[in-house]
C-alpha cells in the first residue's frame, strides 16, 4: 500500500508544472483577446462594434508593448478596466447614435415664368 502512494505521489510529482508567472499570463491572455477581436469581419467595416473592436485589438497591441516595461500589476490595474469596459461595449450590440439637424430642400423652379402669355 506504501509502495502504491509512493507511486501515486512520484507520478504526480514528475508531471506538475512549475507556476506561470503573471507576465506570461498577461501575454497570453492580451493575444487571445486580440485575436477575437481581429478575427471578427465586422472589425473592417464601418460600424460601432467594427471601431471598437478595432480600438480594443490596438490597446491590447499597446498593453502588449508595455508588459516589459512597467510592472505587470500596475499594468493591469491600469488596463484591464478599460478593456473590459471596451469588450463590453462591443458585446452591447448598439450602433452609433448620430444628432444630425435636418437640412432643408428648396425646391426651385428655373423655368417658371411670370408673364401670363402664351
């Protein structure tokens, strides 16, 4: 029976990984999250979800070029509310709310003339 939780806690022991640390996670996740956003057609056109989405893929592109630099927990204290405040905007399925004044037509009649004969 020994022999049996020894061989149990040995395989289990040579198959755990070491932890990932947080910047790995970070990257990974920056890269999943862009690429759905990227991978949508709706992201080229000329639409709201298309803009946004379009502005979450390039925020995460600058969250990506920052991972190095700064601290990754100020990194994603900074970040991640608006990027999550961004892929909620995107999943709301609104479109753009446009305040256009209308514009009046004159209707002119070049040809119209005054004179009442024939």
């Amino acid at each position: 029976m020994k022999f049996v939780k020894f061989f149990i806690f040995f395989i289990s022991f040579c198959f755990c990984q070491t932890p990932s640390s947080i910047d790995s996670i970070v990257y990974f996740q920056m890269l999943l999250l862009k690429s759905k956003m990227d991978i949508d057609p709706i992201s080229w056109q000329d639409t709201r979800e298309g803009y946004l989405r379009n502005r979450t893929a390039r925020f995460c592109d600058l969250t990506l070029d920052k991972l190095g630099e700064i601290e990754t927990e100020e990194l994603v204290r900074t970040n991640y509310p608006i990027i999550d405040s961004l892929v909620a905007s995107v999943n709301d399925g609104q479109d753009f709310k446009l305040i256009e004044t209308p514009k009046k037509t004159y209707q002119f009649n070049y040809f119209y003339s005054s004179s009442s004969k024939p």
